[in-house]
C-alpha cells in the first residue's frame, strides 16, 4: 500500500483559513498502546501467573512468613526454644558459651550479684539456699522474666537467648564456688537440683 499523498490526507474543514492533516498513528504504534492496555488489565487482575501485583507485597510477606513459621516455628517459639533448659545443658559442656556466660554475667549481672556470684543487692548465687529454685528451667525463668517487685530485672528483652542460656549455664558453675564475700543464705536450702530439703529454710529471707 502506497503512502497517500499529502493533499489526500489534508481535512476539509478548516479553521481561521487553518486547516489540519489527517495522520493517522502507525499500525504498530497502535497495537503496541492496545497491548500495553491489555496488558495493564492483565496484570491489574493477576490473570497471568508469575506476572502481576499477585496478592500485594504485605500478603505476600505474611505469606511468606506463614509458610516459615509452619517449617521453623513462629518467632516467639524459636526464642523460647532458644532458651529452655536443653540450650543450658549444651551450655555446660560447651567452654565457648560458658565464656559467653561469664562476659555476660560480668556485665549485665555483676552489679548486683559480684563478680564471684557472691551477692550484693541481689542474692548469693553460689550457695545452696534458692529464692526462686534452682534447677535449670528456674533460673532461666528467673533470668528472663525477673523479679521486677524485688528488684530482678526482666532479661528477656535485653539479652538474646544464647546470652540468657549461656549465662544460666554459669550461674550454675558457680554454685559451690565459696567466694571470700559472700553474702548470708537467702531462700530455702536445695540439697540438689530442683530438691529442696524440706522445711529448712534460711533466716533471711
Ligand atoms: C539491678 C540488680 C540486679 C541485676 C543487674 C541482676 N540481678 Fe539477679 N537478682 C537481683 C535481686 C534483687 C534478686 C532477688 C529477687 C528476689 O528477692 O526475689 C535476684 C535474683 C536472681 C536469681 C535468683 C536467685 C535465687 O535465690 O533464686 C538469679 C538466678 C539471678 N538473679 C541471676 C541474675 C543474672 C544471670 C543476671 C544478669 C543477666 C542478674 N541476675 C542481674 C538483682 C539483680
């Protein structure tokens, strides 16, 4: 097809002696803008898979989220799984926790319950008398809940698990450590773990 020549295609009407061409938009450009328009629904509806908004950033994230917590368990239970009392025992036996215990401890704890665990503000934490018990899962619910009303703070939200786990850990490698300033028994005597010997109870409470 032969391009017409310009008087064909000049209108007839004309304006203050003005008068306009008709140019037609080329084919392509056409199609192109009516594909953009298809295209546009089509991704507006999320007709296609892969292609398109999908369910929105915010759903797809939940999503995603949704899905990891069904494989890993959901934020809050990985931080409990993080802390309970098998992390303590792995602790234990693991000399790179246990340093990250005691720089723990001689940082956060040490105010209050001397370097040696000896006591100061808070109790003795070598000797067999416990306020709060002493088997594993008590001193690490101690640690990470506090004892706001007795001046204990709450460690949950400033150390990480492995932190609480680790310094728990040596908390309990320092019982039956005798430091040379220790403060006197408060609590009632553990004869072992999580057995308390019964109706014996320190003076001081
Ligand atoms: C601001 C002072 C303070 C700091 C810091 C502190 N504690 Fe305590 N802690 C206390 C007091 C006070 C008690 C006694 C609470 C009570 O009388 O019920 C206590 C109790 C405890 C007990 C329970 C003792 C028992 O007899 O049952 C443990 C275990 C313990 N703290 C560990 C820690 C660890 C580990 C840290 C560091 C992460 C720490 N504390 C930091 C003040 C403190």
């Amino acid at each position: 097809m032969s391009a017409p020549r310009d008087e064909d295609r000049l209108l007839d009407h004309k304006y203050d002696d003005i008068q306009e061409y008709d140019n037609p938009l080329p084919t392509w450009w056409t199609v192109l803008f009516v594909v953009t328009i298809i295209w546009a629904v089509a991704y507006y509806m999320n007709v296609i898979p892969g292609v398109g908004t999908g369910k929105g950033k915010i759903a797809n994230y939940d999503a995603e989220m949704a899905a990891a917590a069904e494989k890993f368990g959901t934020p809050e239970q990985q931080q409990e799984a993080a802390i309970d009392e098998s992390a303590v025992t792995a602790a234990l036996g693991d000399p790179a926790k246990l340093e990250l215990g005691k720089t723990t401890f001689n940082t956060t704890c040490m105010a209050c319950h001397n370097a040696d665990g000896g006591g100061n503000i808070g109790p003795n934490l070598t000797d067999d008398y416990w306020i709060h018990g002493n088997s594993k899962k008590d001193i690490l619910t101690t640690i990470t809940k506090g004892v706001p009303d007795k001046g204990m703070p709450t460690w949950s939200a400033t150390l990480k698990p492995d932190q609480i786990s680790a310094v728990a850990a040596y908390v309990i490698t320092l019982h039956g450590t005798k430091p040379a300033v220790a403060k006197e028994p408060q609590g009632i005597l553990m004869t072992a773990e999580g057995v308390p010997a019964a109706a014996d109870t320190a003076a001081a409470k």
